[in-house]
C-alpha cells in the first residue's frame, strides 16, 4: 500500500474553469479543460463557457517538475564558496553564512527560488532548512505546491537548537492554516549531524503523525567510512536500525550505496531523490542509477541548494542526472530519455501523495506549455529527448500549478520585485 498524505489540510483554494486551445499533446492536438483544480477533459475540440482560455497552438502540454530535495533559501548564498569538498564546504563556508541570515532573508530567499523554479517549469519542492515559516509564507503567496521540513540539526549552539524546537512547533500548531498545497515533513540533517536518541524520536513522531521523512544518506565516502566505524553499519542499515526506512523515507542524494544497502532501500520502499548537478559539483561521488531502477528504487530528482549546484533547473538535473547514469554504467542505454522525464515528474509527485506528475483526466492540473518554436526544440523527431537533453528553462512558456496560472508568456507577477530585493540582501551576506 502506498503512502498517504496525513488529513489535517483544511484550507482550499478557489480555481477558476481555463480552457486550453490546440496544444500539442504527445503525437495529437487536443484541446484541455480544467475545471477548479483538476483536468476535467482532454479531447481534439472543446466547446463550453470558460473564465479563461489559452491559445496552446505552438505549445506542448507536459506535466510539470516535481523538486524532492531543495534548500530554497539559499539562492541567496549562490557562488559564496567553489572547489571544495563537502565537509569543508559545510564547516568553513555555508554555515556561518547561514549564521547571518534573518527571517526575512529566508523568505526573500525563499521567494526568489520559488520564482527559479516557477520560470523553469517546477511547481513543488522538498525543503530543508532554518525558520521553516518564513518558507512558508513565500509558499502561499507564489502558488506552488512544497512539503517544508522542521528541521533537526544538533551540530549547532544550544540556543540555535532550542529556537529550531520552537520553529518546528509553531510551524506543527499552524499546519490547519495552511493551503491544501503545502504539507510537512520531519527533516533530520543527516546521520552525521543529528544524535541516535534524536533519530529514534524523530522515527516515532513519524510513525504516529504520518510523516514523511527527509534526510541526507550516504552522500559521501567520509559518511560512510565514520558511520562504519561508529556503528559498525553502513548508513543505510543504520537508519533501519533506528526504524527510520519506510515507504515514507525520502532519502536525498544516497551515492555511495553497497548492493545490501539498495536491497534494503528497495524492501523497505524508501524514494531517493537524485542530486546530479550538486553530486558532481562537490565531487560526491557517482548515483548508482540503474541498479536502483532496476531493484524497483523509486528515484525521483532534486536540486539541492544553491550554493553547491548553482540553479534550480530541473532541465539541468534531468540533463545530467542521464548523462550520469550512462557515465556510472559506461554504456549509453543505461537509461532512456522517457525513464529519466518520469523520474522529474510523476515520481516525485507519487512520493509526496500528490494526485498528479502526469497529464490525464481527472489528474490535479500541474502542466506546462513548452514553447516549440524555442531554437533548441528544433527539430521534433522526439521531443522528450529534446526536453531531457536539448531544453532548458526559456522552453517554459506557461506553468499551471493546482489549476492556477502561475506563468504565462515567462511572465511571473512580482518577478522584478523579488529579484531586486534578493539582490539587496545578497550583498549583506559578503
């Protein structure tokens, strides 16, 4: 039995009936109807009232991006620090930038990823990071769809550690007033950065509540060598130790993975989100991309944050995250251009219970309309392969996220703002 999102959204919001006219879906021109938040029909013509209507001629309809690893806020700290490996990157650069950032960068920052991802086609992502409201707030106010982690992190002073405990609580206390768009998720940092008795008491909550789980796992060869040396464990098997691998696991990165390490991931049906644009940058090491599909691994993609990747293009990780696997297995059918667009969009959504990723009557509406007269979706012989391997974000004419517009003509409301402000506190960051 698969997952469920826990019941506690109350919140609903209001979508207004858009009809989108002679789009290009797969090898047909239809036109789409949405009603409210769903796609109510998908045929060659469509007749009826409609508040809006969208000429989709020139356009391919696909399903959005789903982002299942994400540090939103940290668009903000883009470049700060280059050519270093992971653990000097952590301890010596980013977390005392982070120790600069107030709540209102977080929301600033927060916004302007949002709004990367919004202009590259992505419409949910999986955050990790400090004053999880703040992420919140900029959630509701740009439409997309996010599961925001309250965060566990014990490497940090006592007063910082206390003050995470009381986010997380306020953040708990408020979920029934959050939009049906937004969900939570228990965000213990890694297995190097969080204690056994946090872990086990963060696998308990998760069981009670219904949570899903999102935690960095094996992403470097040092993590694995300390926990086996600690535990006398790979890291996989220590967090099935701990009871923390379950269909509700969401484990980010987890390069460095042994046979036994996959065979667990795979009976205990934890998702991995596929980091290739980070992995390579830090020099992680290589994701095991077809031994995990090929055991029945569910493997979705993330980001990671800006400071190690340095976008949020979901193009890019699709783009890469092939290339990687094909490098990983030196063989170029390691994977193929369909699998790969699978893995950014309805793997994603099926791991966070969302009734979408996919481009079918009754589905919620996530969709985008792909400019095909875009240089680089030229020639049309196979436009999934285009869209892995020659797109990138100004493809992305319209995104639709709940049934809501939320780009149209690459225009986002608000961009200039947001960028403007981003910019203003970047420079604070120096």
């Amino acid at each position: 039995m698969s997952w469920q999102r826990p019941g506690f959204k109350l919140k609903k919001e209001v979508c207004m009936s858009i009809k989108i006219e002679q789009v290009q879906f797969q090898n047909n021109i239809v036109d789409v109807a949405i009603q409210g938040n769903r796609i109510a029909r998908i045929a060659p013509q469509l007749s009826g009232e409609f508040e809006q209507t969208i000429d989709g001629r020139g356009k391919l309809l696909t399903a959005a991006f789903y982002n299942t690893h994400c540090h939103a806020a940290m668009t903000l700290l883009r470049g700060i620090a280059d050519n270093l490996e992971l653990f000097d990157w952590l301890n010596n650069y980013i977390w005392p930038a982070e120790a600069k950032l107030t709540r209102e960068a977080v929301y600033i920052g927060s916004k302007l990823a949002i709004l990367e991802m919004i202009k590259s086609g992505t419409v949910f992502f999986n955050d990790m990071y400090f004053m999880p409201q703040e992420t919140v707030r900029a959630v509701e106010e740009m439409g997309v769809r996010a599961a925001i982690g309250m965060i566990a992190i014990d490497t940090t002073t006592a007063d910082k550690r206390a003050q995470y405990a009381r986010d997380c609580q306020e953040l708990w206390e408020k979920r029934r007033d959050f939009s049906d768009r937004i969900q939570l998720t228990l965000a213990p940092h890694a297995i190097y950065t969080v204690g056994e008795k946090a872990l086990r008491n963060i696998a308990e909550r998760a069981a009670s509540d219904n949570l899903i789980i999102h935690t960095h796992l094996a992403e470097t060869l040092r993590e694995v060598e300390e926990c086996q040396a600690l535990h006398h464990l790979s890291p996989v098997a220590y967090l099935d130790k701990l009871n923390l691998l379950n269909e509700r696991t969401l484990a980010a990165h987890a390069v460095h993975l042994s046979d036994e390490d996959i065979e667990l991931l795979k009976a205990k049906k934890v998702t991995v989100a596929y980091n290739p644009c980070s992995n390579y940058k830090l020099s992680s090491g290589r994701f095991r991309f077809r031994s995990l599909a090929d055991r029945g691994v569910r493997i979705t993609f993330g980001t990671d944050g800006c400071a190690s990747n340095d976008n949020l293009s979901m193009f890019d990780e699709m783009k890469f995250g092939s290339l990687g696997a094909k490098n990983e297995q030196n063989s170029s059918t390691a994977c193929s251009a369909g699998e790969i667009l699978q893995c950014a969009s309805q793997h994603g959504a099926e791991a966070f219970g969302i009734d979408a990723g996919v481009i079918a009557e009754g589905k919620l509406a996530d969709m985008l309309l792909i400019d095909l007269d875009v240089p680089c979706m030229v020639a049309d012989h196979d436009l999934v392969s285009n869209l892995v391997y020659a797109a990138d974000s100004s493809c992305v004419d319209t995104v639709i996220c709940n049934g809501r517009i939320l780009m149209q003509n690459r225009i986002v409301p608000g961009e200039k703002e947001i960028i403007a402000q981003a910019r203003k506190l970047c420079r604070t960051l120096r």
